[in-house]
C-alpha cells in the first residue's frame, strides 16, 4: 500500500503550550486507525494537522510524498476537500434538510452563490446521488426532513453521509461517539469502518472508549503530552496505565 501520510518531527504549539511534540507517523491509504488518549493529550490537533487546518510550527507533513506546507492556496483547498473531518459536535446544520447538510460536503470546491442556488434548485441527478448514499447509511427516509427533527444517532448518519459525497479518501472523526449510549457508538463505529473498507479509505477517529478501540481498530495510537506513547495493532493494561497516568502538575491544573 502507497502511503498516504507522513509525519516527520511535527511539532505544534499554541503559545506556551505544546501540543504535538515531535511526532513521527506513516499512515496507508485504507488504514483503519484509533487515536487514544486522555483530554489535552493533543488528539484533537493531530487530526487538524492532517486536515491542514493546522500548521506545524517545526517538522513536515507529506500528503503522498510531498510537503503540505508547499502547497498553495488552490491546492490547499483542493486537500481539504478529499478529507472528510467529522467533528465531535457533528458538524451539521440543524435548521438546513438533510440533503443540504450533505450538500454542504462539497462546499469547498463552489462559491457561496452555487451553493444557495443548489440549496434552493437541487439538480434531480445530485438528488439521486444523495439518496443512494442515505441508503447506504440507512435513513434514505430522511432526504428532505429538517435535521433537527433527527435522533441523535441519525444525525451522526448525516454526518457519514456527507463524507461519502464529499468522495473524499479520508474521513477523520473526533470523538463522534462521545454523546451517544453504547449502542449507538458501536453502531457508527461499525458502519464508518465498513464504508472505510468498502471504498478503501483512511479511517482515523480520536476516542475515549478503550475497549471498543481495542475491539473494533486495528492499529491504536496511544498520544500522552503530544507524544506517540505506543503505536501498533496491541496494547498492555501497563502501556493503558501510563497512557492515563497523570502528572502532579496535570491533576492540579
């Protein structure tokens, strides 16, 4: 497999804090991947890094051998368009109809004026699109409900869904299971890993629950401080305890 990331001696700060701290990681196209570790530990900012939201203040990212940092403005918003990031608070719009939210995954490769006028014209064939993909996450009811009528869990659906549109080779998903029970959350797990594979991409989710990373990943990334602490298929109950260990300075914080 070609690979799709590279990480090499990324650091990132926001003033005094660091919140990457030269970090080295390669990421496969269609890799399938756990991101752990308490709050702060930097989780969040990794994944930004890898959606060029953030710039590293030290180190290169390559994004299939060349340097992020060397791309212009055009290709930048070209990058960001190819990777899907679903926030932890979904990052959908609850007033808009659901295939307006899933519209709004391309809506960095149109103007503003394109964008309202497809909202207000939805072309038949892009419609149709979208439905066949609500079909694939289930809720093809839904096409033109307005958002904020959807349960939680179909929210989420929304949210994957506009992934898929957004034909992006990557989704990366922070924390997205963080509001919802335990069966929700293993629900969207499964199904954001059987679309991954699917369509043979790059799956990276930032979670908290360490046995449905365990159970359902099969690569874990353990960050502690904006360090990798561990980075393999396994892990320890000894390398969980010192993932979750605390400093006197962290507690009291």
């Amino acid at each position: 497999m070609a690979k799709l990331f590279q990480l090499k001696n990324i650091t990132k700060r926001f003033g005094s804090i660091t919140a990457i701290d030269c970090v080295n990681i390669d990421i496969e196209q269609g890799e399938i991947i756990a991101l752990i570790g308490s709050s702060g530990s930097g989780k969040t900012t990794l994944l930004k890094l890898l959606n060029a939201q953030h710039e590293a203040d030290a180190g290169e990212i390559l994004l299939l051998q060349k340097p992020i940092s060397s791309f212009n403005h055009k290709q930048l918003r070209q990058t960001r368009s190819k990777i899907a990031f679903i926030p932890q608070d979904l990052g959908i719009v609850k007033n808009l109809k659901v295939f307006q939210n899933i519209f709004l995954g391309k809506v960095g490769l149109t103007s503003t004026l394109s964008m309202l006028w497809k909202f207000l014209f939805p072309p038949k064939s892009e419609i149709l699109k979208v439905h066949k993909l609500l079909e694939r996450t289930g809720i093809a009811d839904k096409l033109y409900s307005i958002t904020s009528t959807l349960s939680g869990g179909e929210q989420q659906r929304v949210a994957v869904t506009r992934a898929l549109y957004q034909e992006a080779h990557t989704i990366l998903a922070d924390e997205p299971i963080s509001s919802v029970d335990p069966a929700r959350a293993r629900s969207l797990i499964k199904l954001l890993i059987e679309i991954s594979r699917e369509n043979n991409l790059t799956l990276i989710m930032s979670i908290h629950n360490i046995e449905l990373a365990k159970e359902f990943f099969p690569r874990l990334i353990g960050l502690k401080n904006g360090r990798v602490q561990f980075d393999g298929s396994s892990v320890n109950q000894a390398e969980l305890d010192d993932l979750y260990q605390l400093s006197e300075e962290q507690l009291t914080q």
